[in-house]
C-alpha cells in the first residue's frame, strides 16, 4: 500500500524514500482530455541500500483500477522542448520527467492558487561536440551552463518571473564524477524528481526530491527533500 503511505504523508515518504519518475509512459503528452493521470508507486527490489527506491507508475489501461493509487497532474517533457499544464484543484500533486540539466518554471499564482507549469529542457544547446569530452569536468560544466541560459531564456520568454525557475543551480549540486563500468565521465551530480503539493487553501508549493544513481542503478543516494521557497 506504498500509495496509500505517500498520500498519507506525501513530505515524510520523499523524506524517507526516493521516487523515480524514468518510467512513465507518454511522457510528451497526457492522453485523453486531461493532465491528471493515475499513478501508483512499485517498490524496486533490486536496489541494495539503506533508502527504498519506488518507480512512479501510471495506469493508463489498467481496469479494474487498483484501490492503491493516487491522482496526479503530469507535467509533459520532450527533449529540447518547453511543455507545460496548469495546475488546479483536480489533483493534490504534480509530477514531471527526471531532471538532470533541465529546468522547471513556475508560472505566477492565480487568484484561486493555480499555476502554470513548464518543464523547459534545451540539452542540445549543451551538447558535447567530441564524447571524449564528457570526461572533462570543466566542458561539462560550460555546457550545463549554456542550457541552463538558453532554458532560462525560453521560460522568460514565457513570462515565467525569473525566481520561479527551478534549474540544477537549485537540485544539481554541481558536476560530479559518474562512472559507467570502466569509463568515467562527468554529468550535473545530483538528479531530480520534481514535484507539487497542493495544499487545503489552493496554494502550490514545489520541491526537489535529490538523488544520485550508481552503481549501474544498482545503489541510489537519497540527498533530501528541498522545498523551493523563492516563488512570486
């Protein structure tokens, strides 16, 4: 009843777990009419380590509808895309795609709480020309860098307010060193599974679920659950 957990205290369960949000199907577009999905939460066994790691899971063909599951809004990504939904009062919680160099930018509130959403990912702006150089920490940094300005640019474009942006400046933790068998290479060090509460009075407040993958996905660090306060 891992659902059932998370609804009864969605900050505690991130606190204590990590959620990924790799395997969620249609991640570019909602089906149907609406952004609200259902979503249930499948505990990974194969993980070795001390935090559970839940795979979020929609149910966009599954009848009956399984008691244990919860309704969301999904956030749409594509890559080198801005794609956004407005979040209301038809769900408690928003979801989005992992991010690992993207941003998130929060539209401003309406007078009933809502906001619009827009998960703003410009990789190939940063994209490594040789891949010899993803084992170079500083043309990797120089290369998030150029995304994140290009993404920051789009979203402003959006008349998304600047301190609404939520980007790996904020979850990222920097450049750190990931290693794939043998091969070492560089990459934004922490990931990110973004999200949204809605609380009683129609307000949306936002965080970053931090984590980092080795092992082959083998082991996962969770690196806290961060509120993003700095909203207009």
């Amino acid at each position: 009843m891992s659902a059932a957990q998370f609804i009864l205290d969605p900050i505690g369960f991130m606190t204590q777990n990590i959620i990924l949000t790799d395997l969620v199907s249609a991640q570019e577009t909602n089906p149907g009419n609406s952004d609200v999905r259902r979503f249930t939460l499948d505990l990974l066994t194969h993980v070795v380590g001390v935090t559970p790691v839940y795979r979020l899971m929609d149910l966009p063909h599954v009848w009956p509808i399984p008691r244990d599951h919860f309704r969301a809004y999904w956030c749409p990504y594509k890559p080198d895309h801005q794609l956004g939904t407005m979040l209301e009062g038809d769900a408690s919680y928003m979801f989005t795609a992992v991010m690992s160099g993207c941003s998130l930018g929060i539209g401003s509130a309406t007078q009933n709480g809502g906001r619009g959403v827009f998960h703003a990912n410009m990789a190939s702006v940063g994209k490594l020309k040789d891949p010899n150089d993803a084992q170079n920490p500083k043309k990797v940094r120089k290369a998030v860098g150029q995304q994140m300005k290009e993404q920051k640019k789009k979203l402003l474009h959006m008349l998304v307010p600047e301190q609404n942006i939520i980007d790996p400046t904020f979850y990222g933790d920097g450049i750190g060193e990931s290693k794939f068998g043998s091969t070492v290479a560089y990459e934004v060090k922490l990931k990110s599974t973004t999200m949204g509460i809605r609380a009683t009075t129609g307000q949306w407040t936002f965080y970053t679920l931090r984590y980092r993958r080795l092992n082959g996905g083998k082991t996962y660090e969770h690196h806290g659950l961060h509120p993003f306060t700095t909203m207009v």
